[in-house]
C-alpha cells in the first residue's frame, strides 16, 4: 500500500465545474457584455430606435469575432503585456474595419472621427479586460500543476522565473516517475508518489494539468492520463509546458530532430516576404525621424568620445553564417575598444562617457538600421557576434550554430527579456530566449518586441 501523501485538500479544493470552461467562459462573457454595452450607448445615443439597437447587436457580433480571432485566440506566442497590446490592436484594426465598411453600405454612423474614436476606445476597453481578468494570458487563479517525471525537473520549474504575462502556476506536487534515494526531500513541492499512485492524484481533485517529464515508459504512460481525460486534467508535455511558461526553450533535452521540426514548420515564404517588408518601411521611418538624434550622437561622439571614428565598425557572423560589417557609434575608447570576445561588464571602464548615455538610451544601435536596409539584419532576432566569440560558444555550448538560421537582429526576445550576457551560463540563458524566438516567430511577435524595446529606450533599463 502506497504511503505518499495525500493532496491537501484545504490548499487545493476540488473543483466543482471545471476550472478550464470556467475561465474561458468568464473571459468571453466579459468581452461579449462589454461590446454590447458600449455599441448600444453609441448608436443609442443619437436615436432610441430599433434599428440603432440592431445596428448595435450587429456591431457587438462583428467585434466579438474579431477578438475572437486575435485577442482570445490560442497561440504559442510569447508571453508579454506587449503581445496582448499587439493583439487586440489587430482585433481593433479588423473589427474597425468591417465596421466602417458596414456604415458605408448601410448609410448608418456618425463621422468617420467619431466611429474612430469610438472603435478605438472599444479596443482599449477589450485589452483592459483582458488584463484585468486574464492577467496577460493568466486566466483567474494559478494553475495547479503535478509534475510526472524525476527531482531534477521539479527544482528546474522551481527555480525559473516566470515570463511577464505567462499564467501563474502552482507546483502542488510531483510523481517520482524513478524512485531515486533522496530526491524527495530535494524540492520544495512535495512528492506524491509514484506512478502507481498516477489515478489516486487525479481522482483526489485539485489538479489542473499534468506536465509529462519522463524520459522511458511514455506510451503506457500516456495511455493511463488518457483515461484520466474526462475529469478536465489536462497533459501537457514537459517542453511546451516550459515555453508558454517561462517564454524560452529548455536547453537540457534538445536534440537535431528539434531543429529539423522547428525550421521545416516555421520558415515560410510569406512570413519572409512581411517581416522583409516590415523592415525597410520602420527602418527608412526609423532613420528619417531619427536624424536629428543620429546628427546629435555623431557630434557628441567626435566632440566628446575622444579619438578615433564616429562609427565603429566591426565584423559579425549573419545568416547562415555569412559575415558583414556591423555599424555602430562608437561607445569604447579606441585605443581598447572591445575585440568582441570580451565580456563587457557594468561601469566598464573602457565605455566613455557619452558612451554610456548612447549605451543606456540604445542609440548607439541607431546606424544599424543602415544594415537592416542592406538586408544584413532584420530588426527584430538574435544579435550578431563576432567570428571568435562565435566559434568559442559553439565549443561551449551545445546547439549554439543553429540560432543563425535566421538574421541578427537590432533587438530581440532574449534582448528584451534578458538583457546583456556576461558569463557563459547568461549566453546560455540568452541561447534559449532565441531559440524560442525561432521557434515562435510572427509579424504579431515582432510588433510586440517592438513594443517592448521601446519601452526599455524610454526608460534605459538593462544597458550595459
């Protein structure tokens, strides 16, 4: 007879409908009572007619649709208070759309300002919804998860940071799937058996998903949870869990076969040819509204950076290993400026001080937009290296090569969410922040690390 310990039923109640439909209901309900109510006081407004209340029903359905495909659509994309900003914008922009084609052809609305006005208010109205309730994607309350699989998976979720905007989970247990001595008493969450207690965990209630983390017996495994299905507990394996979770991919466990499913599913030709189009437009933007910055930096480089250029140029590793000549403001004292295998590290002393303003604010990667209208970089990937610096990780760091399957970038994900590496495991860290980007790449995605970049410009976090 097993002695684990039981579910403690106080922390974690049964649930009484299923947790799942609960939320997922709750969150559309509020978007559908939300539109209904704010069309209505729009078209009522103007005249209390029947028509006007039709009109507004008509308007709640095409808004409900929209957000439906955008805002509450399921996605692996990345986890962020950005990306739920980027999505209800295309709710916003689809909806908007339709409605003012519908006034059109039905010779109902205002001006165009007002319906605008409106149609963006009610944009705002869903997102603020949306983070409210959902949290950025983290419906109601945390999800009560029980890991299947060995110690060191449970104290790898344990010690990671959750991604900003990711749900909130809960970690109320785990199943020792080896049975290794000591290993329970190595986690925080406690250990609830073994996999002969796999039923009793889930027939105990306050489990919301399973996280498979097992490396041997998967298919009979997988043939008990799916008896297990009709009590609403989810599966999910380990990786996956991971992303959506933490916003970056598991290095422990990859294999080749990973890339060739990434690269094969995630390389399309119209995804190119929209992120292509993406840059030039924000790039040739970029430069034209920046040029009285871009004058100011180059003059407070050559009155205050001491000697040497005003652009620093340097040789990087592009896609598919291809080298260019990365551009730059010159940051560094010329006589020991970085040779790119360097780490460069807080108040290092070879920056200038115009250097670190330039550094802080992100200008200094101003010039690189010249790069991304060459078609060297993009303005959203992985950030370039240096021949030696990439030859030296790809020693250290398995599957390192494979992140320029797609080109450098000005900023990026790991950029936003990890900042500058200074020690291998940060570069290792930073390595599963691409890969995830890789992995997940979108126009949506891009538009958000966008967003995000702007954000830490403005507030000049994370420079170094």
């Amino acid at each position: 007879m097993s002695t684990a310990p039981a579910i403690r039923q106080s922390r974690t109640p049964s649930r009484v409908a299923p947790l799942r439909a609960h939320r997922i209901v709750r969150l559309r309900q509020g978007h559908v009572i939300l539109a209904f109510v704010w069309f209505s006081a729009h078209e009522l407004s103007r005249a209390v007619t029947f028509g006007r209340f039709l009109t507004a029903i008509l308007w709640t359905v095409v808004w409900y649709a929209a957000i439906r495909w955008t805002l509450l659509r399921e996605s692996r994309a990345a986890p962020s208070w950005a990306f739920t900003v980027v999505r209800a914008a295309e709710g916003t922009l689809i909806a908007g759309a339709v409605i003012l084609a519908g006034n059109a052809v039905l010779g109902t609305g205002d001006s165009i300002a007002s319906e605008l006005a409106a149609i963006i208010a009610m944009g705002t109205i869903a997102f603020l919804w949306q983070a409210a309730v959902a949290g950025h994607h983290a419906l109601g309350e945390p999800l009560r998860c029980v890991i299947v699989g060995p110690a060191d998976t449970v104290r790898m979720i344990e010690q990671e940071r959750i991604a900003p905007g990711a749900r909130a989970f809960e970690v109320v247990g785990w199943i020792d799937d080896r049975a290794e001595p000591g290993a329970r008493s190595s986690t925080r969450a406690p250990c609830l058996g073994t996999l002969d207690d796999l039923e009793r965990v889930a027939y105990g209630g306050g489990v919301d998903v399973f996280v498979v983390g097992v490396r041997t017996g998967r298919p009979a495994l997988y043939g008990r949870l799916l008896e297990l299905l009709h009590l609403d507990v989810s599966v999910m394996e380990f990786p996956p869990f991971f992303e959506r979770t933490f916003g970056r991919v598991p290095l422990e466990g990859l294999t080749p076969t990973w890339f060739l499913h990434t690269m094969h599913l995630h390389r399309r030709d119209d995804e190119s040819i929209s992120k292509r189009t993406l840059d030039l437009v924000l790039a040739v933007v970029g430069l034209v509204l920046a040029s009285p910055l871009i004058f100011a930096a180059a003059l407070a480089v050559r009155l205050r950076g001491g000697p040497g250029p005003v652009i620093f140029r340097q040789t990087r590793i592009g896609e598919h290993g291809r080298r260019f000549t990365m551009l730059k403001f010159r940051s560094m004292r010329n006589d020991i400026a970085n040779d790119g295998t360097t780490w460069t590290g807080d108040d290092d002393p070879r920056i200038t001080g115009v250097g670190k303003v330039l550094r802080r604010f992100r200008i200094d990667e101003l010039p690189q937009l010249v790069n991304v209208i060459r078609g060297e970089m993009t303005l959203v990937g992985p950030r370039p290296e240096t021949p030696d610096y990439v030859r030296w990780l790809a020693d250290e760091i398995p599957f390192y090569k494979p992140r320029h399957f797609t080109k450098p970038g000005i900023t990026g994900w790991a950029q936003v969410c990890a900042g500058y590496a200074s020690s291998i495991e940060d570069t290792r860290t930073k390595l599963s922040y691409d890969l995830y980007y890789i992995r997940n790449r979108s126009f949506s995605l891009d538009l958000a690390i966008i967003l995000r970049t702007f954000a830490t410009v403005l507030t000049g976090t994370g420079a170094r």
